[in-house]
C-alpha cells in the first residue's frame, strides 16, 4: 500500500503503471472472491482504497494543469 505522498512524487509513467497493477490485483481478487477462494476479504477493501488514492492523484494533476491553464 502505497501513501498518497509517495504517489504524489511518482511521474505520470510509473502513475499509470501503479494504477493497471492495483486494478489487476483489485480484478484478482474480485475473482477469488466469487469462486470463494478469498481467505482475506479485508484485502478487497485495500485493493479498492488503492486505486482510489491513485485515482484521486491523477484527478489533483489534472485540475492543476487545468488551473495552470486558466492562468495564463
């Protein structure tokens, strides 16, 4: 689990690959889930607050660049 500091500091790149690698285990275990193969299902629950903080650190990059933008 990655902080949204540590987030904050990552490029675009490394961004984009640690939000597809959340989402892959987040779809993993969705999975294991329903075919009742799931031992921790707190697990889900991390996995979705992951791709949440990713998420909301993209959106923050957005809106500055927009704000940057208006700016000018």
């Amino acid at each position: 689990m990655t902080n949204a500091t540590e987030l904050r500091d990552m490029d675009d790149a490394a961004l984009n690959d640690h939000l597809q690698t959340a989402r892959r285990e987040l779809f993993g275990l969705r999975f294991q889930h329903a075919t009742g193969e799931l031992e921790n299902t707190a697990r889900l629950r991390l996995a979705k607050r992951e791709v949440a903080r990713v998420l909301t650190v993209v959106r923050e990059r957005g809106i500055d660049a927009d704000n940057k933008e208006l700016s000018r």
